[in-house]
C-alpha cells in the first residue's frame, strides 16, 4: 500500500506538473499569436501608408511641376511683352487653371504687385514678403515653395510659389508669382481613408506644414520640426516609418513619411494606433478568452489525460522543432544585398585622374586602360576621340563651367563609337576634399533612347491583342443582355466571358511586367548571390503541376552553382519556361531541368540551365519568332497563354547579360538553354556592370558536360 500511494502522489505529481507545463505552453503561445496579431495589423497599416505616401508625393509633384511650368511661361512672356502681358486673357483662354491656382501675377523689383490675372484693389506693396526677398538676396533662378501666407491680394490663405525675373541685362527685374490654395491639398486628402484619427500633411524640411488633413480638420502654417522624420531626412533616410503621441490631441499614430525628389518637401500619413488595432484587439480578447476555456479544460481533464502526456509532449517538441526549422528557411531566403554603382572617375587636387572603377571599363567597353595620373586635359581628349561626330565630348573644363554657373543639374550625354552603339549620361560633382577636387559620373542610357520608337510599336501590338478578347466578352455580353437562353447556354456564355476576361487580365498584368522592365531597365533588379541548385529545387517544390503530370526531373551537379541575378525575376523567367514546356506538351512526357557550368582557364564562367520537353516542337521560322510579343508558336487556341512569357523571360536574360538559346523539331519537343555569368567565389566581389552585354539571342557554344549532350 505505501508502494502504491507513493506511486499515486508520485503520479498525481506528475500530472499537475505536467497539466502545470501545458497551461504555461497555452498562455505562451496564446501570446504569441496576440503578438503577430499587432506586428500583422501594424505591417499592414505601414503597407497602406506608404502606398497613400506614395500616391500624395505624386500628385504633389506634379501639382509643383504644372505650377513651374505656368511659372516660366508667364517668365517668359513678361519678359518680351513687359506690362503689356494680359494674365487674365491667359486665364480665360485656359492657358492658366485657375481652379489649380487662383492667383497669378507680377511682383516688380521694387516689391509691388503690377499684373494680377485677378483684379486687385490699390497698390499692393509685397516687398517684406518672405517669397519676394528670397530673390533679391539670391539672383539664382530657383523655384521657392514659401510656407502658407494670408494673401493681401486675395485675402485667403495661400503657398506661393515664385521665381526670380532677370533682365537681359542681368538686373532684377522682379518675381512670377503662383498661388496654390493650400485647401487643394487638403481636399484631395480629404479622399483618402485614414480612419477617425487619421492625419496626412505636407509638410517642408523647415517643419512648417504647407497643408495639414487631421480626421475633418484643416491645418495651414503649423509646425512640427520636432518631429523625428527631419532627423530621419538629415541623416539620408528619406523614407520611413515611426510610432508617435500628438503633442496637439494626445493621439498616438503610426506615421509614415517621403521625401518629395527635387523639392524640399515631406509628405507624411498617419493612422491613429487605436484605429489600427481595432481589429488586434477584437482577436486579443478572442484569444484570451479561448486561453482561459483551454486552461479550464486542462484542469478538468487532468486525469483523464495523464497517460497521453508523454504523447502530447512529444508532438509539442516536434512542432517547435519544425517551426525553428521554418524560421531558419526564411532567414536564409530573406537574406540579400544589393549592388548596382554607377561608374565614376575621380581627380586630385591637380586634376589628374586618381581612379577609375571597374563599372566605367564596363559602361564605356573601353577595357582596362591605365588612365591613373592623366591630366583632365589629355582625359578629355581621350574620351572624345571616342565619341560619335555628333555628340562630341565637350571636355572637363566645360562640364567644370557649367557647375560654377549654377547648372550643375544639368548633364551632358555623348555617344561611343566603340562596341555598337552606347549613350552615356555624365554628370560633375565638385569635391571640397583635400584628396579629391571633382568626380565625374557615367550613366548608360542607350535604353532610354530607343524608348519612344518602341512605345508606338508596343501599343499597337498590345491594343491590337486586348481587342480580340474584348470584341468577345462585348459580343457574348450583348447577347445576354439583349436574349434570353436557357441555363447551359448561359453559363456556356459566361465561360467564355470568364475565359476571355482572364486572358486580358494575364495580357496586363504581363504588359505591365514588360513595360516596368524597359522603363526601369535594372534599376529595380537586386543583384545577390544566388545558390541556382537552391533555386530549381525551391521552384520544382512549389509550381503548381497540371493534373495528372510529374514533377520536373532536376539533373544537377553536387557542387554549388553560385551566379550574381536577381533572385525573383529569375525565378520569373524560369518558371515561365518551365510552364512552356509543361503546356506544349498536353500529351504528357517528361521534363527535365538540367545545370551545368562552363569552365575558362579552370575557373567557372558561366551557368547554364536547360529545360527540355518531348512535346508538339517548333519549326525554324516559328523558333525564331518566339521570343516576339503576343507570338504563340500553336494558333490552333487550344494552348492558352498571352504570347508575352518568352519576351519576358529575354527582356530578363538581357538584363543579366546572359544568352537564350532553342533546339526544338517539330513533334520531338524543345530544348531551351539559358545561360548567365557565374559568381565565382564566395568572397570575390561582383559588379553585374562589369559583364559585358551581349544579344540574348546569341547562341551561346554548347558546353555541356559530354553525359548531358
């Protein structure tokens, strides 16, 4: 009996240990997921500011830079008509939205407002205005953003926007005056969402808020340079986010901010963190209370559950186990660095070449020449001699003069005679160093060029390729609105409609991938490390088979297979040519990806991945269309697809200055073979400008490993 009382207690024990251990366990993660609860609900918030932050510095921007214009127009007609100048003729005819901006009109030199495109009353003496000895004091013909101001003219309260007038003479010759109500920025705000406690303003880095929107009240002039974004923009982080109590209505709000490019301006969003987390606080409290009901069913199946503890306490290892595995995956993919410099060649006090980056060798095709210890003089004769007739290099000296008379925004572009055709934008920046006196910068432009010829050819394919589907959703419409069918008619109509509405939504939506590629070229890709074995596994684990249709066999050596891309649009360009191969070959039949590398004096230079099918094949002439927008290799209908896969995945080959090549016979399938410049080294620094480009349609040698040919 002692034995066994022991045993009981010792039992008895042990269950209220363990019963001890869950509750615990319960509350733990109970908190947990409280805890993501908040960080979910604040990304989100975070998310839907910046996004209202975004669209805010757009429309601002392009209220600043309609106003600039009206700006220097009237600029210029003044200063050939003098008072002659009719403002308010330009305001009737529309050449001046006074919706926008109000009041118009000419400051002279001696401070007094002579030409108004509205009728004023006196003589208007503006000399103290803070907008008009701003360009007495400076004779730069700058635009000034002055804070809100109760206008003598109009007697309401306005942002004037002014730039300097200078005679042919070089004398001051006066102001052009724009007015912008500040109620047109609040009003615009007024239809973003924001909640009971939202807040959105625009504020300039003198703290002073041009325009302030808080829940149904309007701010003009009020200040907040002690808010923590001015700190944030000093130190070069133009964006971002904080948590902060109002001074002015003790509401804590989640804040986002942005810089305003070219103007020194900020606009910042808030959401009131109470609204934020109304929906956190809902579930907290649902969570709690399914805490407690758990601990009270713990308590009273105590016994009953004592001989499953040790089974339950095992599953609960193995779910932390997975979850730290799951965490540890997600660090690693997250981890990634970004690389993309301009090439830039720097000058000692003596103005004589220090160093040139290896991006400049890249950008100009010029090799690597020993430039170090050439005088600017002999730089410049240098660079010209290998410029184009028609875009000649002026010299350093020139670009020198243009930064001392105050155009240093302003950049020259030449073109090379070398290696195709090569436009370079370049820009000077002097340097107060006692190292350095002047860097010049090099930017590759010849994309942007070509943009406006390929503009017409793209709109027109693409208007040409939505109008089919959309003839057919309207046709089928019509007929429905118009007849009436019985059930499997209509639903038949519908499909179709369905069908052709999800063509044009994956026409867009990959137009729109096609269309951020050649705007912004590479300047959204980030170029990282990327291990491609990982890569083909993680795509093979996570595409989406159609039925009945194996996996696709990957052949990949054991070593690492390091290459510098961007890892998502890479992914991008794989997986659409893996879906090619799976959908050209309806009637089944194997795919296979396979990697390899190619060797140059023993170290590895490139990666190649080959995705082979055994599907319909494509003859010569439709091999070489295939990679042409909205060209589809089957005209039969029954392959669905937009056309557009393969120009994406060239458009992105191209960007990583890697090669696209076709084996493909008709009914024996397709073989494509992408290749890119390897990543050497773990250590090894990598600059994707350094590549040399080459056409993505240029076959590259066959590499392959003797087992893969």
């Amino acid at each position: 009996m002692p034995a066994l009382a022991n045993h009981y207690r010792r039992t008895l024990a042990l269950l209220w240990l363990v019963a001890a251990l869950l509750l615990g366990l319960t509350w733990w993660h109970v908190s947990g997921l409280v805890s993501d609860s908040r960080a979910k609900e604040l990304t989100n918030a975070e998310r839907d500011l910046a996004n209202l932050t975004r669209v805010s510095q757009e429309h601002a921007s392009r209220t600043f830079r309609n106003a600039d214009q009206v700006i220097r127009f009237i600029q210029a007609r003044y200063l050939e008509l003098g008072n002659k100048l009719d403002l308010t003729g330009l305001t009737e005819q529309g050449v001046i939205d006074a919706e926008i901006f109000p009041q118009v009109g000419i400051i002279d030199a001696r401070g007094i407002y002579v030409l108004a495109n509205r009728p004023t009353t006196g003589k208007l003496d503006l000399s103290d205005r803070e907008h008009f000895k701003v360009h007495v004091a400076a004779s730069t013909d700058e635009l000034f953003i002055s804070k809100p101001v109760l206008g003598r003219a109009t007697g309401k309260w306005s942002i004037q926007l002014t730039r300097r007038i200078t005679l042919k003479d070089g004398q001051f010759g006066g102001v052009v005056v724009v007015s912008i109500d500040p109620g047109y920025f609040t009003r615009f705000y007024s239809e973003l969402k924001l909640g009971s406690q939202g807040m959105l303003a625009l504020y300039g880095l003198d703290g002073t808020a041009r325009a302030r929107k808080v829940d149904n009240k309007e701010e003009f002039g009020s200040q907040a340079l002690g808010a923590p974004m001015f700190e944030h923009i000093a130190k070069g982080q133009l964006e971002g986010s904080y948590t902060r109590r109002s001074q002015v209505d003790s509401v804590e709000r989640l804040l986002y901010y942005r810089k305003i490019p070219g103007y020194d301006l900020v606009v910042s969003a808030g959401m009131g963190t109470q609204s934020v987390l109304a929906n956190h606080t809902l579930a907290m409290e649902h969570l709690w209370a399914q805490a407690a009901a758990v601990s009270l069913l713990i308590l009273a199946l105590a016994v009953a559950l004592a001989r499953y503890l040790s089974q339950i306490r095992r599953e609960m290892d193995l779910r932390q186990l997975a979850q730290r595995q799951i965490a540890d995956r997600n660090e690693q993919l997250n981890a990634v660095f970004d690389l993309s410099p301009d090439g830039f060649v720097s000058f000692d006090v003596q103005r004589r070449v220090k160093y040139s980056n290896p991006a400049f060798a890249q950008m100009t095709g010029l090799g690597r020449e020993q430039l170090e210890g050439m005088d600017e003089h002999d730089f410049s004769v240098w660079l010209a001699q290998r410029c184009t007739p028609g875009t000649p290099f002026l010299g350093m000296a020139a670009l020198r003069a243009q930064v001392s008379a105050g155009k240093s925004d302003k950049q020259e572009q030449i073109e090379l005679s070398h290696h195709g055709k090569r436009v370079l934008q370049l820009g000077l920046r002097s340097s107060q160093s006692s190292t350095v006196s002047q860097i010049l910068y090099l930017r590759d432009v010849t994309h942007e060029t070509e943009v406006d010829h390929m503009k017409s050819e793209f709109l027109a394919t693409a208007a040409h390729e939505l109008r089919t589907p959309m003839a057919c959703i309207f046709g089928y419409a019509e007929i429905l609105v118009h007849e009436d069918f019985d059930t499997p008619t209509r639903n038949e109509f519908l499909t179709t409609i369905y069908q052709q509405s999800r063509l044009m939504t994956n026409i867009l939506n990959e137009l729109l991938d096609l269309a951020r590629i050649e705007a912004r070229r590479d300047k959204d890709f980030r170029y990282t490390r990327v291990e491609l074995q990982e890569l083909l596994a993680d795509i093979a684990k996570t595409y989406a088979l159609p039925a009945g249709r194996a996996a696709p066999a990957l052949d990949m050596p054991n070593q690492p297979l390091y290459l510098m891309a961007d890892a998502g649009k890479l992914r991008q360009a794989l997986l659409n040519v893996i879906s090619n191969a799976y959908k050209y070959s309806p009637n089944g039949g194997a795919v296979q990806v396979r990697a390899w590398t190619t060797q140059t004096d023993d170290q590895a230079s490139g990666v190649c991945v080959e995705v082979t099918d055994h599907g319909m094949g494509m003859t010569a002439a439709q091999v070489a269309r295939v990679c042409e927008r909205f060209y589809r290799a089957d005209t039969s209908g029954k392959v669905l697809g937009t056309g557009l896969g393969m120009s994406i995945v060239k458009e992105i080959i191209a960007l990583h200055r890697g090669t696209l090549d076709f084996d493909s016979s008709p009914g024996t399938g397709t073989c494509v073979r992408l290749c890119l410049p390897a990543y050497a080294t773990l250590h090894d620094g990598f600059d994707i400008a350094k590549t040399p480009r080459r056409p993505v349609d240029q076959v590259a040698p066959d590499t392959r490993p003797a087992a893969l040919v």
